[in-house]
C-alpha cells in the first residue's frame, strides 16, 4: 500500500512538472527573439552572426575614398571584398540616385553641387551603376536590397542645404505640383525634401517612379530612408498643412488647425497619426504593386523614437521630414513591411533597446529586424543577433578592413597570397597599429585588386617618407579613377617638389568631380604652399577644371598677395572660377583693397558672382564684432559703402525681376546685411514697410523674422515663429489670406 501511495505521489509530480515544462515553454515562446517563427527560420549562429552591409551610393560617388563603385572593374574589387567579409546582403543606395537623376532639376547656379550632379549623370550614363551591382551580387551569391528615400525630393532655391544659396536641385514631382510641396500653416513656407503624401496621386507618382527603377535594376528588396538633407525645418511641427489634412482633421475632429488651437479632443498626436495613416497608404499602396514580384519592403526606423521619422546624420536631432505617426503595428500585424531596420548614428544603448522592441513588436509575424552599425561585432549587440540581421555600414576601405573584427596580422602577410590577410597589414599601417618599410609596400601598389593598391597608396601616405612619393604620385595615372584618388589624397600626408604639378596634371587629363575635390583639399597641405605655381595655373591654363581647382585651392590659403589674382578671376569665363575668386576675396583678413573689389564685384553681370561677393562682405562684417574696421588710405570706414552696395543689390531682387537668382538671391544679400548689425536690419526694414514693391517687402520680412542660414539649422519655437508673423505687413497678410484655400 505504502508503495502505491508513493507511486501515485510521484505520477502527480511529474504531471506538475510536464505542466509546468509546458508553461514555461510557452511563456519562452512569447519572449522576444524565440517566439517570433519567422525569425528563428532566420536564427544565426551566435559567434558568427548574419552581416550585411550598406552603400550610400551617392556619398561614395561624391567622395572617393569610400569604397570604389565607379567602374565595373571597381564594383567587382569592392564586391569581392564584401564577399570574403561574409557579407549577405548588400542595401544598395543606388534606387535613390536613380529617382533623382529622372527627376531632378539641378541648378546651374550651385558651382560646388552642379559640378557632382554632371559626373553623377556621366557615371549612371556610362557605366549603369545599379545593373553592375545588382549582377555583381547575384554573381557571388548575395542578395542586394535597393534603398529609396520615401521623403527627399530636393527644395525650393531659397532653402537652406550644406554650401551658398541656392538650394541644389529639385525633382520635378514638386516643379510640377506645387500644392503637393509641404506646407506651413500661414501658407507662406514651404518644406524644402518631400511631397505631401495626403495627396493620391502624389503617392502614386512616387511608388510608379520607385517601382520603374525597381524593376529595371531587378533588386530582391526595397527599403527606404525617411529624413532629408537640408536645414529648412525651424520647428518640428512647422509643416504639414496642406488642404487634404486639414480638411480630414476639420472632418474628424471639429477644428481647423491653421487657426484653431489644439485641444484634449483634437490634439496634436491627432495630427500625428492623421498625417502617418498617408505614409501607411503609401506603404500598403507600394506593397500590392511589389507582392506579384516577390520583391520585399523595408523601412529604416529611428533608433531615437521607433514611431516617428528619421533625423538626418547631423548633430542635430531635428526630425526633418516632420511629425508623423509611424504606425509600426499595423505594417507589422498586417504585414504590410517584410523588414525593420533599425538605423544607427545614436548612443549604441538606445538602438539596443530599439532593437529590443522590434523584435518584441514582431514576434510571430513574418516581419524581420535588423540593426545598422559600424561596429557589427560589438559584444553589445550578441543577443540580440540571434534573431537579427546587422549591416555594417563605413565608408574608406581601411574602415571595412579594421571595423570589421578581423585579427591584426603580422608583418610577414604582407607577402602571402591571402589578399584579406594582406589588405589587414595595410589598414594596421593607415591607423598607425604597424609600421612597415616603403619597400615592403611598394609591390601591392601593383597589385591587380584595385582596393589593394588603394589601400596601398594610403599607407604609403601614412609612412611620411619621402622615398613613398614617387609611388603616390605614379598612382596618379593609374588606369582606374578609384586609385588615382587616393593617391590624390595620399599626397596630403607626404609629397615633393613636383607634387603640385602632377596633380594639376593628373586633374587636366582626368578632370572627375571626386578628383577635383580632393585635389582642393590636397593642394593647401603643400608646404611650403605652391601658390606661385597655382596662381600661374589660374593664368595660362585652358582647362576650366583645373583653373577652377586652382582657384579653389587659392581661396582656402588667400591672403593679400592674391588680390589682383582673385581680381582677375572674376572676369574668368568659366562661372565656378569666379565664384572662387569671390570667396577667395573674402577669406582675406584685414585688406580694405580685398573689399573695394567685392564692393565692384556686387554689380557683377552674373548674379552668382555678385551674391558670392555680397556672403564674402558679410562674411568679412561677422569677423569684426565692433566696428567692421576696413578703413582706406584715407581713414575712412568702408562701412558705409558696404551697406550701400548690399541695398543697391537687394533692391534688384523686386517684383517683375528677370535675374537668375530672382527666388534666392534675397538670402544672400539680406543675410549679409544682417550680418552689418542693427545698420543692415534698418535698411531690410525699410524694405519691409514700403508699400510699392511686394517681393521687397516679404523677402525682407522673411530675411528679418524668418531667419535660415545656409549651412545649420536656424531654430525658433512655435512661439516665436507666431510673434514673427505677426510682424508682416497687413497688406502682405491680406495677401496671403486671400490665397489660403477656404473650407466649408
């Protein structure tokens, strides 16, 4: 008896524990990273996690020492490389680059950018970027997803992007819809990078542009970034305006939001989520085109807060596609998006815990996270990696090199046949962990894998000897434009009495914008300085290019000496020389020679020059806190005829003005008589109060209250920017209200 009691005792244990087993496992199954069956089909290894990898096309075309993918040969090289890193997939920036080069309207009168829009052109024209890199993937066996921008189509002229007014470009979708530009509630400014998703056909227009190219590069997925890259955004809430929300928020919630304050019943999240149900209907829209093609749809998600839009990589966390509702669970339950993608440049912690809630928020679904970061062996994200994928994301070659976890390897693999192995060597030279005699080198500088004299090239740079330098400088002919600009690059670290000459040279016969750039960057590390040699290049040469790189390198190291050069380039025929020369005049310190050219130089027959020369005056006023001191040779100030000259040019800019600059010059010259203090305010302001010249009035109005500097965000609360309204003109107020739509 005692037996079967103990028996009986011991069965209904083990029932409690298979019961409990049973439970547990089930409780296991919903923890984020186990439950999710679609994602543990997609489980890797702990010590050896899936690595992707992310191009931004655009970045490396423009600046060439990122990873070569200018040429078939290069994108091979940089393909093989990505292969023998393990990586899997590649997200491919290039779907960006191609709705912009259907679309965009490039301005002419943006030198510095106009220059990289021809040879992004040339290059896409060419060579086919994204057919190359599409096959180049397959080839080896990885998948390559196309990234868009679900947000950035360029801006109007007087925006603000990284350099001089005007704004660079902007796509034909705004030029040609203008109600489709995001507007503010006084409908006065317009958001310079997207187009107002509340509008139908604006959605369809982006998702036929996208899926044309698509399916023209054959990509296996899709994802899409959701910032811009201007400074046109002074508030988060600035925009998102425009007739359809407004009247949907009237309909649904009672108020007008232009006019009518937010309240408990009609809040502003209201207005958030009423503006992020357009983005879900594009999304939703986008996927039932895509689902018959078995192409998959991403999103790049902001690791700072996962329900609104990006920041752009800026220091500045400024959301500047705006506030909007990212409704992550509904694209998650109804599977509208295949792919999260959790984007980096925040504190790691954050994106962590941003990861982390993915993967909690997409547990049994079929939707997958990843994470991007330069660091994808940290041992921050091992968990985490189990049910991810991660991107690595950098931009020199040496970088995908040391970043990517790699053992430091000793000297002696410099001579094996392990490329990896060798090309390791030589980022531990480039980041100083090695140092290695130019002869041991040398060789690899021959190399037939074009990263590797690449990175050859660079390392000899970081050697500092002399004996390097008629390596570097042959790299300059080398036949793949990839090499020549790191060796370019190579010669700010060590160079020789004929470097100067070479390099010119090197730009005369090859003449790329990537090339250009760096030869302006290189040129002023020379020393001593070869400005005699640059000022006769300015003289006698015949090629635009190189005269204009000299010019530019001139501008970066000017000083007195350079006037009469500076002088005569602004009577160059090539526009972007004397727009050099015009900064150029204004990095001159303490000349009062330097500023009675620029005064000339404000009635220059091209407006890009005159307002180039009116940003140097103003830039010449910011560096003299008191007085503007630049007195002639007879004791008296110029500051009166600054003032004068910067009047007479803003006063060209009115109604019926036929200038090239009519949209933006007014930036340029108001911000330098800003920059003239509370004497240049008087002269906008009297602007502003005329009553006979409307353009007049509102651009001086917008330069006095509606402040944007052309290389940072200019940012005023809600508060401030109602009180400067308030500021305008009641005519110009009676004006705008009569073009403001009316609702029922």
């Amino acid at each position: 008896m005692e037996n079967q009691k103990e028996s009986k005792v011991v069965s209904v244990y083990k029932i409690r524990c298979i019961r409990f087993l049973i439970i547990l496992l089930a409780v296991l199954c919903l923890l984020p990273g186990r439950g999710n069956t679609s994602n543990s089909k997609k489980k890797s290894n702990l010590s050896k996690p899936i690595i992707d990898c992310y191009i931004s096309t655009g970045d490396h075309n423009w600046m060439g020492q990122s990873l070569p993918i200018d040429s078939a040969a290069s994108i091979e090289a940089s393909f093989d490389m990505l292969k023998a890193l393990g990586i899997q997939r590649i997200y491919w920036r290039g779907l960006q680059e191609a709705t912009w080069l259907e679309g965009m309207h490039e301005r002419r009168e943006n030198p510095y950018y106009y220059s990289f829009w021809q040879w992004d052109r040339q290059l896409y024209k060419q060579i086919d970027q994204d057919k190359l890199a599409v096959e180049a993937a397959h080839k080896r066996g990885m998948e390559i997803w196309g990234v868009g921008s679900l947000a950035d189509f360029g801006g109007q002229a007087d925006s603000p992007g990284f350099n001089d007014y005007p704004f660079n470009s902007e796509d034909k979708l705004r030029l040609e819809h203008p109600e489709w530009v995001p507007v503010d509630k006084y409908g006065v400014i317009k958001q310079n990078g997207p187009v107002e998703f509340a509008y139908p056909e604006a959605r369809k227009a982006v998702i036929d542009l996208n899926v044309k190219h698509i399916k023209y590069a054959s990509y296996d997925g899709v994802t899409f970034l959701t910032y811009n890259e201007n400074f046109s955004t002074r508030f988060q809430d600035e925009f998102g305006y425009n007739e359809p929300i407004v009247r949907e928020f009237k309909k649904r919630y009672g108020i007008d939001i232009r006019f009518e304050p937010f309240n408990r019943g009609a809040s502003r999240f209201d207005w958030y989520r009423l503006r992020g149900e357009y983005v879900t209907k594009f999304l939703t829209e986008l996927k039932t085109q895509l689902n018959p093609l078995g192409i998959k749809v991403g999103v790049f998600i902001s690791s700072f807060e996962p329900h609104y839009s990006q920041p752009w990589n800026v220091s500045d966390i400024m959301l500047t596609w705006g506030h909007m509702y990212m409704d992550l669970e509904t694209w998650v339950q109804k599977g509208i998006v295949d792919e999260l993608e959790a984007y980096g440049y925040c504190s790691a912690t954050g994106q962590l815990k941003t990861v982390e809630d993915l993967l909690w928020m997409s547990r049994q679904t079929k939707t997958n996270v990843s994470l991007l970061t330069s660091s994808p062996h940290a041992p921050l994200w091992k968990e985490v990696q189990r049910n991810t994928r991660t991107i690595f994301s950098v931009a020199g070659d040496e970088m995908w090199i040391d970043y990517f976890n790699i053992p430091n390897q000793p000297v002696s693999a410099l001579k094996d046949n392990n490329v990896l192995m060798q090309m390791k060597v030589l980022s531990q030279i480039i980041y100083g962990k090695t140092k290695v005699a130019v002869e041991d080198i040398a060789p690899l500088a021959k190399h037939n894998n074009i990263i590797m004299r690449r990175l050859a090239l660079n390392a000899l740079g970081k050697t500092k000897d002399s004996n390097a330098v008629p390596i570097i400088e042959r790299g300059l002919e080398d036949p793949e434009n990839a090499v020549r600009y790191i060796a370019a690059a190579a010669l700010k670290d060590v160079s020789g009495p004929q470097s100067a000459a070479k390099l010119l040279a090197a730009v005369d016969k090859y003449a790329t914008h990537p090339l250009c750039e760096i030869a302006v960057q290189t040129l002023p590390s020379f020393r001593p300085f070869p400005q005699t040699e640059l000022v006769e290049t300015v003289k006698t040469s015949t090629n635009p290019w190189v005269r204009t790189v000299a010019m530019r390198a001139l501008a970066a190291m000017a000083n007195a000496d350079l006037i009469e050069t500076f002088s005569t380039g602004l009577k160059d025929s090539e526009r972007y020389v004397r727009y050099a020369a015009a900064m150029g005049l204004g990095n001159i310190r303490k000349s009062p020679e330097a500023v009675k050219v620029l005064l000339e130089a404000t009635t220059h027959d091209d407006p890009v020059v005159s307002d180039r020369a009116a940003v140097s005056l103003g830039e010449i006023a910011s560096r003299n806190q008191k007085e503007i001191v630049r007195k002639d040779s007879t004791g008296e100030s110029l500051r009166p005829q600054m003032i004068a000259a910067l009047e007479t040019l803003f006063g060209k800019l009115g109604d019926g003005c036929k200038r090239v600059d009519a949209e933006w010059g007014y930036r340029s010259v108001g911000n330098a008589l800003l920059a003239m203090g509370k004497d240049g305010e008087a002269v906008l302001q009297k602007f502003m109060n005329q009553t006979g010249d409307r353009r007049l009035a509102e651009d001086a109005w917008k330069v006095l209250y509606i402040r944007q500097n052309q290389d940072t965000f200019s940012e005023v609360s809600e508060k401030e920017n109602d009180e400067a309204f308030s500021k305008r003109p009641d005519w110009l107020k009676k004006f705008h209200s009569e073009r403001q739509f009316k609702l029922n």
